[in-house]
C-alpha cells in the first residue's frame, strides 16, 4: 500500500547537457550584447551603456547558473 502523498512511481527524466538548453543560448546572446556594450562598441552608449553592458553580462551568467543548479538538484 503506498501512502496517498507519495507517488508508487516517481518518473524522473535526465537533464539535457548545458548547451542543449534554451537557457543558455539567452544567457549566451544576452552576455554577448552586454559584453559589446561594455567594451565600447557602441559608441551611443557612453559610460552609463559601458556599465548597463556589464551588468547585463553579469546578470545573464548569474541567470543561467541558477538555473542550471536548480535542474541539476535532486
């Protein structure tokens, strides 16, 4: 007899690879655009655009990290 809370069967599928992912191919494009804007070149931007670029970098990977980790928890 199994409890009414718990499944008889838990069915559990493996994570796709990391560069399978939807995550990562936004996180990809989004630091791409952030590192672009960071490095200047774009010449819009200024140093406010220098720094939202590297923010943006940052938020991405930070982004894709956090999702990879909670994918990969058990």
């Amino acid at each position: 007899m199994t409890d009414a809370n718990t499944p008889a069967e838990i069915v559990t599928t493996p994570a796709k690879a990391g560069f399978k992912t939807s995550e990562f191919w936004m996180s990809s494009v989004a630091t791409v655009l952030g590192i672009v804007l960071a490095s200047g070149a774009v010449p819009e931007g200024g140093t406010v655009g220098q720094i939202i670029g590297g923010v943006l970098a940052l938020l991405a990977n930070l982004g894709y990290t956090a999702s990879r980790t909670q994918v990969k928890k058990p």
